[in-house]
C-alpha cells in the first residue's frame, strides 16, 4: 500500500514501469487471489478425481484470477472518491495519485479479455454465462450505496469462481455443485461483514450501506458468525464428491472450523490490526487448508 503523496507535479508518471505494475498489484491486493483460487482448484480436483486435463485447469486458473483482479481494479475506480474521503484508505494508490485512473482501466480492460479469452476456450456454457458474471463483478461496488446486502453481493461474486471451476470442467450446471459454491459465497459475507466494522462511523456519516452501519458492531459479528455456521455446512458438500473426498477434506474442515472460530475471536478485540489479521490473513490460509485436505484424499489417503 502506497504511505504518501507523491513528491511532485504527477507522481503516476515519475516510476518505471516494472514499478508501475507492482504499484497495480498493490492496488488491487493481487495477494488476495489466494481467496477464491484454491476453491476453484479444489472444485477442478473433485470433479475430475484428481486428473484434470491441464489444459482445462490452466484456462480456468486464469479465468478465476482475472475475473478477481478486474473486480477489485473496478472496485477501486468505481470508490475512488470515496477511498479519498476515507482516512483509512486515503493513501490507495489512486486517491494519492500515485495511478492513474486510465492506468487502472486498462489494467481492468486486459483483466475482463482474459477472463472471455478463459472461458471461450473451456466451454459454451462458461461463455454463455459471462453477462451473468459480468453483472456480479460491476454491480458489487454500487451495491454499498443502497443496500447492507452488499456484503452477500460480494460473496456471489468471488464464488462464482468455484462454480465457474465446476462448470469449466464439466461444461453444466448439477446440484451437487451449489452446497460447496453456497459455502464460499457465505465465508466471503462473513469475513467481509468483519472487516466493514472498521468503517462504522465512515459509513454511516456518507450514507454507504454494510451490516456494522446498519445494525451496529455487536449485531454484525453475529451476523458474520452465523455466516461462517453457513460455511461450514455448505462445505459439507465436498463429500457429494465421494469417493474423492475422504479423511483428509474432514480433517481440513475441522482446522477451517477452528480458524474461523479464531478469526472471530480476534476480530472482537476492536482494533484495525485485530480485524486486518482476521478477516484477510486467517483467511488467506484456509482456501489452502481445503485445497490441501482434498489433495490429500486424491493423491495420499
């Protein structure tokens, strides 16, 4: 994350350009893929018993990467003014003007080709599907300015790469696949309710809608509780895939269930580090848990 203001006329312009895409990674959290791309790996693994046809897993990696990271470029683009306005992340790169609005779109643009490229070349449906895809990645940003709902908005948005993951592979759409999608969409509301708890006073002063602004800090943790609950059941629906998932997904589903509780034990503590570390690095490390615990059932148990 950018800590100041550039020194000088037009901070965009004074870097290099290998700077520039580093700057682009940190505005977009590019770290952050890690939230939806190990559930997508794990959703090609189950549907394909472990032996995915590379090709199949490479396209739809990238599609689940570029599809997050052309969310979040909008994101950014889209709340500009309002990361000025907010002390918490008015150092973003853009509202410090260290990138240029038309810097990150192009970034978005490229994002977006590579995400139709993906899908064009899995299946028809994946192709078929993209308006639907479309409208989660560009309608997440404006849901904050009319519903608390958008937390939920947000959940669908980065589960639609484990779905997409199934669909990838499979080119349909079968029941068994939605618990485990459903699971993902609701892990993402919760840690994000978490996470919107730092901006209470932010939010309810601009009139942006989150849990936390509407139904204060107490009655969102519960909320984001009750979420995780939801998560937990819906990745039950990993064992619909048997005989692929065995010991080792429910074990990784009892240290998901520890870390989560964690995650909300540290997010009561109040502070912006409490909640940082518990809604972005606990969770960075448990798609990787369940990715791991379902690889451990294809390829050891």
């Amino acid at each position: 994350m950018n800590t100041g203001k550039p020194a000088g006329g037009d901070g965009a312009a004074s870097v290099g350009p290998g700077r520039k895409l580093a700057m682009m990674g940190e505005s977009v959290m590019i770290q952050h893929t890690l939230f939806s791309l190990p559930f997508a790996i794990a959703a090609v693994l189950l549907e394909t018993g472990g032996h995915p046809q590379l090709s199949d897993l490479l396209w739809i990696v990238l599609a689940a990467a570029s599809g997050r990271n052309a969310a979040n470029a909008l994101n950014r683009l889209i709340d500009k003014d309002i990361d000025a306005k907010n002390p918490r992340t008015a150092s973003r790169h853009l509202p410090v003007g260290t990138l240029k609005p038309k810097e990150l779109k192009i970034f978005t643009a490229v994002m977006l080709a590579l995400l139709v490229l993906s899908a064009a070349m899995l299946n028809p449906l994946c192709v078929i599907l993209l308006p639907l895809a479309g409208i989660l990645v560009f309608g997440y940003s404006y849901t904050k300015r009319f519903t608390w709902l958008c937390h939920f908005w947000l959940g669908l948005t980065c589960s639609a790469a484990t779905l997409g993951a199934f669909i990838g592979i499979s080119g349909r759409i079968e029941w068994r696949y939605l618990p485990v999608t459903a699971g993902v969409a609701l892990w993402v509301a919760g840690f994000d309710i978490l996470y919107a708890l730092q901006d209470i006073d932010f939010d309810r002063k601009e009139g942006l809608k989150s849990v936390p602004a509407r139904f204060g800090a107490k009655k969102a943790r519960l909320i984001a509780a009750l979420c995780h609950l939801g998560t937990l059941v819906g990745l039950l629906g990993i064992f619909l895939f048997k005989p692929y998932a065995g010991l080792g997904s429910g074990i990784a589903l009892g240290v998901s269930a520890v870390l989560l509780a964690v995650e909300h034990v540290l997010a009561s503590g109040g502070t912006e580090r409490h909640i940082r570390i518990a809604a972005y690095g606990i969770n960075e490390i448990l798609p990787m848990i369940i990715l791991a615990g379902v690889a451990s059932d294809l390829y050891m148990l």
